[in-house]
C-alpha cells in the first residue's frame, strides 16, 4: 500500500496543472488545422511568450458588419486545476448588443446558450471547444444570432434595442464599426487603441509592457510593388 507521502507526491502540483492547461490548449490549436475546422474568414495565433492567452480576426463578410476586420484576443486561465471558460475582447470600436462598450469585453452567455446540444462547447478542456468557441465568434456578427439575442445577455442596450426598433440606424452603425475596423490606423497601428490590441486592450494588466507587434494579429501595408507582385503571382 502506498504511504500517506507517496499519494501527496502523485497528486498534481499548480505548476503541473498549468503545463497540462498549455498541452491542452495546444492539442486544440493542433485540431484547428484539420480541413473545415476553423470557421471560414476566422484566424486565430498563440500569443508569442503567454501560452493561455490568443489572437485572431474575424474578416466579417456578410450582414451588417461586412466588411469589417475585428480583431480579438482570448485569455485563458487555470482555476482548480482547470482551464476555466476564457475572457474575449474585441477593440471597443465595435458597436454590438452583446460587447461592452467600455472595455470591449464579449458575453459569452448566449454562446454558452446556443452551444448547449454541442459536445464539449461548455468545457475549455474539451478538444474542441475553442473551435466551438470561433465558430460563435464568427456568427455573432451574422444576423440570424443576433436576432436570437435575448435582454439578459446584452451589454450594450442601445444597440440591442436598435436591432428591432430601428434595424436602418442599426446598420449605419454597425457599418461605422467596419468602416473603422478597417482603417488604415486600426489595421496597421497596434499600440493607439483605435481598434487593436493596445492601449485599450484591458486583458493587459496596466504595469505590464504594451503588446509587441508580434503578440497581436497583425498587418502590414502593401506597397505598389508588393501588389503587382501578388496579382503577377495568380493564375486567372
């Protein structure tokens, strides 16, 4: 029989159980690279030095955010030795019923609500569930989820209450969150809080250094040549 000090050693230690929260946050990332497995027009990259922390885009192609170009990030963290359900932000530029004007932050009620029939959407340790996950974060700006939105769920009021009162003031803004997610400042500056992880970014603690360009989901202005060069590469 195995002493009192033997079953201690065996049982995880907090370090243990952030390395298993990483290897499994890893597997699904690994999964994502299946064919069909992420979302079309979602992408999504690790952060460089944090492993629980991700970020993506969402290239918006239809409905009344296209053609908008949101970028996000995922924080995850271990509670009880468990991956506990994330924190997403988007930029707080993004006018939406269910993100938080001030801070960005998304309510992730109405996809823990519309996800319940899916296995493992509910449990971050599940092989799936950041697939899951995106493929919410892709349909929360199409229009038959937003017409599913209930009152409990919604953090931005006046948009909610637009959606059905006033579908035609409803798109106008929405077009203006586009509009500005795709500004050559939101694109291409990540440190100004005009749309990309920077300043504005409340996932970063405020003593903590601002992201570095290869922390973020970035882009890169193309110059003439860099166009002639890719259109030369096609095949039409």
């Amino acid at each position: 029989m195995a002493s009192q000090s033997t079953i201690t050693s065996m049982a995880p230690t907090r370090w243990d159980a952030k390395v298993i929260g990483r290897q499994r946050l890893q597997r699904q990332l690994a999964c994502l690279q299946a064919p069909h497995r992420c979302p079309e027009g979602v992408y999504l990259r690790p952060d460089a030095q944090d492993a629980f922390r991700f970020h993506g885009v969402v290239f918006v192609r239809t409905g009344s955010y296209a053609p908008g170009v949101f970028r996000f990030s995922i924080q995850f963290t271990m509670v009880d030795e468990q991956l506990a359900l994330p924190t997403v932000f988007f930029p707080p530029i993004l006018m939406h019923p269910i993100v938080e004007p001030a801070t960005g932050r998304l309510n992730l009620l109405p996809y823990l609500a519309t996800t319940s029939d899916k296995p493992g959407a509910a449990d971050p340790d599940h092989p799936h569930f950041v697939q899951h996950l995106l493929t919410f974060l892709h349909d929360c700006f199409q229009p038959a989820l937003l017409a599913e939105l209930q009152q409990q769920w919604v953090l931005n009021d006046r948009m909610f209450h637009l959606f059905s009162a006033d579908p035609s003031l409803f798109d106008r803004l929405a077009k203006q969150s586009a509009t500005l997610s795709t500004s050559p400042l939101a694109l291409y500056d990540t440190q100004s809080g005009s749309g990309v992880p920077g300043d504005m970014d409340v996932t970063v603690a405020s003593s903590e250094d601002q992201p570095r360009l290869d922390s973020v989901m970035p882009f890169e202005p193309l110059r003439p040549s860099d166009v002639a060069r890719i259109r030369d590469s096609l095949v039409l």
